[in-house]
C-alpha cells in the first residue's frame, strides 16, 4: 500500500461513502436471505442475484445454510492506480495480484472454502467496492494483500491491519503465520479506520506482506520462493481461524453458534500435527481387511464410517474394526444423497444404520457423516439433537475414482494441515480401490517422516468415545 494512495479518505467523500454503505448493508441483508448464486467471480454490484425479488418462501435459505467457508482475496490497487513502487520499480499491484492468485489457488483446492477475488487481472476497483463484493457474497473473511512501502529504505517487515475488534483473532491467526514464514521482522498487529475494511460486513484483515521499499525484502517478495511461503502462510492462517468457526457463523446470533449444530471439518491445528484417516463406505471383505493390516502394523487407529447394509453384509469386519480400536461413525444405511430424500427417510437412513451398529459392535456411534458429505441446515440440526457429531474432511484424496497412488499422494500433499481430516474410501469405488491400499502405506511414512501423529477423528475433535462408558 502506498501513502499516495487513498487508504484513509477524509471529509469530501463522506457523505457519499454513507450512502453508499447502506446501499451495501441493504444488498446484504436482502441477499443473505436468498439464495446466493455460485456462479463464479464477484457478484455485479448493480442487479440483485436471481431469486430475490420473488417471495423467497420456497427456496429461502438460511445465511448459514451452507458447508464450506467463503474467502475473497483481495489484491490491493491495480489498473490506474499502482500502488507503491518498489526499489526495483516493480508495482505494488503487480506484486498483490500474482501473490493474491496463488493464495487463491490453494484455497480452491482445499475442499474446506470457497474462493473469490475481488480482482484476477490488472483493474481498478473502489475500495468500497472491494468490501461490498464480499457482504453480498456474505464471505467468511475478506483478506486484502499488499505490499509496504517506507521512506526509509531501512524498514522491513509483515504487519497485519485490523479495523473492528471482531477481525482481531484472523489477524493474529495470519501475524502468527506470515512473518515467521518469510523470516522477516514481526511488525505485529494494528488497528486503524481502513475503509476497505470497515466496509466489510465480516472479519477482514489487510496483508502488508513486507516493505517493496526493502532491496532485500523486494527480492524476496517478488521471487516465486517467497510469494509461494507468503501464500502457503496466508492460506494456513485463514484456515486455522475458520478451523474454530462456523461456516457462516458471522452473520449469526451467538446462541445459534454455540449450539453445536456445525460440520467438523478438521480439528485445531493449534495441538500439534496430527491429523485423522478416516474410510467411508465399508466395511467389505476385500479392501477393508487390508486396511486394518495396515493400520495395525502401524499402530494407528483410524476412523470407518461405515454404511448400514454392508455392516449387515460384513458383521465380522465391523466387529474386528471395533474390536481393534478404531472410532466408528454411521455413514447411511445405504449411501443416498441427503439433499434428496425427505427429512423421515434421512432419519430412518441413520437410526437403522445406529441401531444394526449397537446390535454388531455393543455400542451407538456418535459420528456421522453424511454420504457425499452433502447436508442441509434442517437435517444438520435435527441429526445435531441426536447426539451425533457431523464430520467431513479437509484432505479429498479422491481414492474412489480410480486415481493412482502418486496422484493421491500429490493431493495430500496439497491439502494436509495440522488438524486435518484425511478422507479415503474401504470398500466400493472404481477399479476396487487398488490405489488406496498402496496409497495409505506411502501416506503414513511420508507424514510420520514429517512429523505427523494419527489420531481418530474423536480424539482430534475431542469428543467422547462411546464404547468406553
Ligand atoms: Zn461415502
């Protein structure tokens, strides 16, 4: 960011800046109650999406009524307005754009979010434009990169702006991250009165990543190297903030948040690096027996969330997964999508599954996870009453489709984070499931190499395991 340019904006454009603030506040209030549109990139700030000016009876949808978290990054400057220029005479907005992309990149791989910019080529957006694009989105957080500029050429550094006291805790999730990451200097967190950011109806930080005023910093911000630690550190903040949150759960009353009527996707990333292997769909007698092998030989204990019919097919296996430690969760009775079926024949999918996994295993599990982990608000509220946990995964390795070994490797790798709950499948899926056996053996050194301990997903989400009552 650079002090030409108009980060605090004084009297003139006041009045027109409150206008349009309630212009901005109107849209979202109204747009939250319908359903949002997932075309890609930002909503037009001029037409109202489709659906809203009917009368919302049929398809309203609830502001949270929805399973994964929505960032919009935000590169700083761009199009007539450059931003700072760096020793080198490199443009700040460059600079935001291409480490804006790659943060982009590894939020849309990461099956926790949804991602948008408020910018992907070299334009000029008013600030306030910048923020209303993420409320009519109701975004989740909104992160703005940019790097810092200084007189002094001596000045180096990361530091993290805040406007209101609800952005603080993303702003330390990031300040924690980005400095240490880079090796540069920790210039904290600050407060101030951002316009892009006391536009935004959620928790918004802006990044300034480092001086571009710096030689050394320059070069180290403009080399590939250093965007790609900036947009790994960046993309790990954002995450172990929303890891505590709800998706949604900001235009929320706080009751409604501690309810517990939310979807697990990972546990803290704050105890450790552990994470959860998890297997759906079983069990069988093919894959899941090579599985446990596995896992035994290993000493780890996984989690299988198993489907009703093939424990009723397979009592033997279900019995040896629990006689040999592992969590246990109902994953359906026999795999529908949830969204399609009436709320009793959602209930009956569960409470079957439930009731033949106590009559099998001695116990009911109180985990579950919905088929194609796809779930809407009422049936996660009404399964939330049944003492079950609702989790999903953070690492998709897409095992059932047939990939191979390396190319699920290549998605761990990808997606792993401290906290995260690996998903793979125990029976069913394309060519058998070949992969995932071979895959599970490479996963367990690789991560233990780099220091990972497995954990079932009860231990990593700290819930009790109902077989030991
Ligand atoms: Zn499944």
């Amino acid at each position: 960011m650079s002090h030409s340019s108009s980060r605090k904006r004084k009297r003139p454009v006041k009045t027109m800046y409150l206008l349009l603030m309630s212009f901005v506040v109107l849209m979202g209030v109204r747009i939250a109650w319908n359903t949002i549109s997932s075309a890609a990139g930002p909503i037009p700030l001029t037409s109202a999406p489709s659906g809203a000016s009917q009368t919302g009876q049929s398809d309203s949808v609830h502001p949270d009524d929805r399973l994964k978290f929505r960032i919009v990054i935000d590169a700083g400057h761009g199009g007539k307005d450059p931003g700072a220029t760096g020793v080198s005479g490199a443009y700040e907005k460059e600079f935001n754009l291409s480490l804006a992309e790659r943060i982009h990149k590894r939020l849309e791989q990461d099956p926790m979010f949804e991602v948008r910019m408020t910018r992907s080529d070299d334009r000029f957006i008013e600030l306030e434009d910048r923020a209303a694009i993420a409320n009519a989105w109701n975004a989740d957080a909104f992160v703005s990169i940019h790097g810092n500029t200084f007189h002094d050429p001596a000045v180096t550094g990361t530091e993290i702006l805040y406007a209101g006291k609800s952005s603080l805790p993303l702003a330390q999730a990031l300040q924690e991250q980005v400095a240490a990451a880079l090796g540069i200097r920790d210039r904290g967190v600050k407060q101030g009165d951002y316009v892009v950011l006391s536009a935004a109806h959620m928790p918004a930080v802006i990044v300034e990543t480092g001086y571009l005023t710096h030689p050394e910093e320059e070069s180290m911000l403009l080399s590939d190297e250093g965007q790609e630690r900036a947009a790994q550190a960046i993309y790990e903040g954002v995450k172990a903030y929303l890891s505590e949150q709800t998706p949604g759960g900001h235009a929320l009353g706080a009751s409604h948040r501690q309810s517990g009527n939310k979807i697990h996707f990972n546990g803290s990333s704050k105890e450790g690096k552990r994470v959860a292997l998890t297997f759906d769909d079983g069990p069988d007698k093919i894959v899941t027996p090579q599985i446990l092998d596995i896992l035994k030989d290993n000493d780890i204990q996984a989690t299988f969330f198993m489907l009703g019919n093939r424990v009723q097919a397979n009592p033997d296996m279900a019995k040896r997964i629990a006689e040999e430690g592992h969590a246990i969760g109902n994953h359906s009775w026999a795999h529908p999508k949830f969204d399609d079926i009436s709320m009793e024949d959602a209930l009956k999918e569960i409470e079957d599954t439930q009731q033949l996994l106590e009559d099998t295993i001695g116990y009911r599990p109180n985990l579950f996870r919905p088929p194609y982990g796809a779930l809407q608000q009422d049936k996660l509220d009404r399964i939330a009453q049944m003492n079950l946990a609702v989790v999903n995964w953070t690492v998709d390795t897409m095992d059932w489709s047939g990939v191979s070994t390396e190319e699920i490797m290549k998605l761990v790798r990808e997606q792993i984070y401290p906290g995260g709950i690996v998903l793979q499948h125990s029976a069913g899926g394309k060519n058998g499931l070949e992969n995932t056996v071979e895959a599970l053996k490479q996963m367990i050194s690789e991560l233990r190499a780099e220091g990972y301990t497995f954990v079932t997903v009860s231990e990593l989400l700290h819930l009790p395991k109902p077989g030991d009552s």
